[in-house]
C-alpha cells in the first residue's frame, strides 16, 4: 500500500490542534503525534511562527494565537463542507 502524503493545510491543522489541546509539550511530542521528521517540523513551526498563528512560550513550548484559532475553526468548517455525507 503506497503511503499517503498529506496536503500542507491537513498539517497545520494537526500541529495547530496538538498545540491548542496540549498545555506543556515539547518539540519531540509534536513530531510523534503529528508525523512529521525534525526538519520538516521546524518548517513548520517557522511557518507559523511568522504567520502569527503560533506564539513561543519557551524553549520548547508554544501557545496557539486568536488568528490560529480563527484559522483552525475555518480550516474545520472547510473540512465538514467537503467530507461525504453519512
């Protein structure tokens, strides 16, 4: 079975939900929970971190902002208007 590469809004929606969910977390628990290799994380991160979605707390803890809140909701209403109906 060919493994399946997820679109770059599908990520950011995990890593914004893992960090919106999670209080304390470090770099590596966002890797594992989101599947993603350091580097690509570190893209990703940086991604968000100029686009204000994000907020660095400390050294290895970050904080979701208002505007990644907003981004999150619309990016789930996206996904509810464009699933198959049961």
């Amino acid at each position: 079975m060919p493994r399946r590469h997820r679109e770059r809004l599908e990520i950011i929606g995990a890593i914004l939900t893992f960090v919106k969910n999670k209080k304390e977390f470090k770099k590596t628990e966002i890797m594992r929970n989101v599947g993603l290799s350091f580097s690509q994380l570190k893209k990703y991160l940086s991604l968000l971190l100029k686009n204000e979605l994000i907020i660095k707390t400390s050294k290895d803890t970050f904080e979701i902002t208002e505007k990644g809140e907003e981004f999150l909701r619309r990016l789930n209403e996206l996904k509810e208007m464009t699933s198959p109906k049961k």
